[in-house]
C-alpha cells in the first residue's frame, strides 16, 4: 500500500510537472505612458490575471532585466518602442512577451497591449481600449487577457502568413497631430496581426536601420535592389507604408502594402476622419481591406457624413407677414441619420400700407437626414413653436400669440449653403417660409 501511495505521488507530480511545462512562458514588461509606478501596477495587474496564470507560466522579472530597463530608459519612452523590446524580450526565459503602453488622445486615454514571440520576434496578438479614468484599467484587465489569450490559442493556424514589416509612417509637420497618427498606426498593427493574414514584425533596430539606410520612403525612387535588400534586412516579404496629411479640415490616412521583391503595390487603402474617435473606429475597416478580407457588416462604421452638427443663419420670406424673415439655428446630431434643430426666427413688414409689424418665433424640429457627396445632405422633420407677433395699426397695436406646428424640408450642400422650406399652422391658419443661408458644419 505504501508502494503504490508513494507511486501514486510521484506520478501525480510528474504530471503536474509535465502540465507546468506544456504551458508556453510569458514575460510581462511595464506599462509605458504614464508614470513608472502606474506602469509597474498595470503589469502587476496582468501578472495576477488568472487566466493568464492558467494559460501561461508567468516569469517573474529578475534583477538583471530590472538593470536592462533601466539601462533602456524604458519607463520614461511615451510609446512601446520596439528597438527596446528587440533587446529586452532575449531577457526573459520566455516564449512571449506582453508589452504596453497608455496614451491620452484629445479627450479620449487608450491603452494599447500586444503580445511578442520571442523565437520569431513577431507580434502575434494584441487588444486596444478606451478609458476615462486610470482606476478604470484595473477592471478591465480580465477582459483584456481574455482578448488576447483567445487570438494566440486561435492562431489562424491555417492560414498562410507573409512576414510584413512596419515602416516609420511619413507625418506632416505641424498639420497633423503627430501622437494621434502614431497611436493609430499602433491600432492598424494590432488589428492586422489579430487577422491573421501576415505575420506582423515589430519595428526593431534592423528594420529602422535598413530604412534609414535605403533613405526609404514608400519605395519611390527606390532601386529594385536596394527593395530586395530592405526584404533581406527584415526577413519581410511585404512592408506596411503610411502617410497622414491634412486636406482642410479633414486627416487623411493613406497606407498600402508593398511586395518587396518586385517593388509592387500589393494592397492598399485611405481613411479621412476628423476627430480621433472616428480614426479609432476606421483602423479595423482598414485593417480588413489591408489584410484582403470581406468587411463584415458589424465592422463597417458609420458614415460620419450621417452627422449633421452645424450652426448657422439664413433669409427667407412667408410671402405675408413677416415678408422678411431671418433665422439663427443649430443642429445637434446625437444619432447619424437624423438631427435635432433649435432656432429663433425674427421677422419684419407686414406688406401692408400704415401696418408695422414684427414677430418672434423660438422652434424645434427633429428631421431626417440623408447624406449624399461630400458634407451634402437632404433633410425632412417635424416640429413646432410659439409665434409672438404684433401689428401696429394707425389705430392701435394687436398682438397674437400662438402656438404652431411645422413641417420642413431642406437640401445642404458642402455643409455651407442650405435651403429651406417650412410650412406652419395652428390648425386655423397656415404659413409658409422659404429660406436661404449659410451653416458652418462640425462633424
């Protein structure tokens, strides 16, 4: 009995032991982007995540790879500089490395992880999210393990996958809002890796040092040699090149895959987007053009051209009283498609001899919209109001106030010029408006 107790022992150890080891090693670096102790708390956080624990073996961080950081000024680099990962994951005895980083965009904070292996030396998973506060990432850690446990053990192992190396993105100076095009460069690298479809390099000394020395830029001018030389440095069939620029009011964000062999362009795409969060929302659709996949419907974003935020002033005339009409107003759009408009109209002469007259009008409409061309749109809602008018006879004033329901319609062109139609009544008499203006469109 003894015996066998004892067998029973070392078997169940043996196979814990061999379980252990069946689990690829992880490697956890800090966060970087905020402050050296926020940094070490977020990876502190990963560290503890049980799932992680249950699908890797995590490895603690030794004093020598506390040196190496700190002999790379890792904690203090705004982004997760690849050139020091490159060095830093060889540090580890581990199969795959979590690295990080958090960043404030305008008025949105993302924090943005991927996953390194360490033997390829290739980015294999990665997740991005949006928060207010900092407190906030805590809780949001399981989800984000969760995330990128699930696109390692997938693997789209059976996909074939061409090595892309990321070249430095050319940014406009002082147009482009340089922290924003890189942090969305970082995005479209986390979600063509999740695809699947290319084996996604990060940018390490060898590929920057290739470039610089090719005096690379998006392969124009470029010999066929100096290509083929690019793809020897990094080990890469293709390179993801990008350019950001500003058109008016507009970001555009230009990037193609080039085949380094024969100097080809292999795929390629643009997005505008005026505010980050419509960048954020566009890196996936580019993603899958990039990668040669079929959007599918849950992934193409809405048109922002579908938000109607304007203010604006136009003229008009009811062709009675008031003869002359002129109109302040303002659309809010919370949901594309459709607006919100508030506005005041003040009108003038009655159109008759001796008769003075004015009006006040403060209205509300909700309208349809349907964007058409670029900034254009044709709108039609409902609404009402409370007229205030009054007439000044030879003999006296009168004043009338009532209220009134409207119906419109309207056509915006470039989101600058804008023309109407309202027709109103109060159930015992019906007005109509004609109007001409001009808005200043936000979104």
């Amino acid at each position: 009995m003894k015996k066998l107790l004892v067998f029973l022992f070392l078997a169940s150890c043996t196979l814990m032991a061999f379980g252990q080891q069946s689990k690829p090693r992880l490697g956890i670096l800090p966060f970087v982007g905020a402050t050296a102790s926020e940094g070490e708390a977020i990876a502190n956080n990963f560290f503890n995540q049980p799932d992680i624990n249950e699908a890797f073996i995590v490895v603690p961080r030794t004093p020598a790879l506390d040196a190496l950081l700190a002999e790379h000024n890792f904690q203090l680099s705004g982004f997760t500089d690849e050139n020091n990962i490159a060095s830093l994951v060889k540090g580890f005895n581990a199969d795959y490395v979590v690295s990080g980083y958090i960043r404030r965009l305008g008025n949105r904070n993302l924090i943005i992880t991927t996953i390194i292996s360490v033997e390829d030396l290739e980015q294999v998973a990665g997740d991005y999210r949006e928060y207010q506060r900092i407190e906030e990432i805590r809780a949001m850690m399981p989800d984000i393990s969760k995330s990128i446990i699930t696109t390692l053990q997938q693997g789209h192992q059976g996909l074939p996958k061409h090595k892309l190396a990321i070249a430095p993105f050319r940014i406009t100076a002082g147009e482009v809002n340089r922290e924003e095009a890189e942090a969305l460069a970082e995005i479209l690298a986390v979600e063509i890796t999740n695809l699947g479809r290319y084996a996604v390099l990060p940018r390490t000394a060898a590929v920057q040092s290739a470039l610089q020395e090719l005096d690379y830029q998006m392969l124009a001018g470029t010999s066929e040699e100096d290509a083929k030389s690019l793809g020897q440095f990094t080990n890469a069939e293709y390179v993801l090149a990008g350019t950001v620029f500003r058109q008016g009011e507009l970001n555009i964000f230009d990037t193609q895959i080039l085949h380094l062999e024969n100097r080809s362009r292999h795929i390629g795409g643009d997005r505008e987007y005026i505010e980050i969060s419509d960048g954020i929302v566009l890196m996936r659709e580019l993603a899958f053009i990039l990668s040669g996949i079929e959007l599918p419907e849950a992934v193409i974003p809405i048109d922002r051209n579908s938000y109607f935020w304007s203010i604006g002033f136009s003229a008009g005339s009811s062709f009675a009283a008031p003869w002359a009409i002129a109109t302040v107003r303002a659309t809010l759009a919370p949901f594309p498609y459709s607006f919100l408009e508030i506005g005041f109209d003040f009108g003038l002469i009655s159109g008759e001899t001796d008769v003075d007259y004015y009006s006040m009008y403060p209205f509300a409409h909700y309208a349809y919209f349907r964007p058409f061309g670029r900034n254009s749109g044709l709108y039609a809602g409902a609404g009402g109001g409370y007229m205030m008018s009054k007439y000044s006879f030879p003999t006296g004033d009168i004043e009338a106030d009532t209220f009134a329901v409207s119906l419109l319609a309207g056509l915006n062109f470039s989101g600058v010029f804008d023309i109407s139609y309202t027709f109103r009544t109060n159930f015992e008499a019906v007005s109509n408006k004609i109007a001409v203006g001009f808005t200043r469109r936000f979104k």
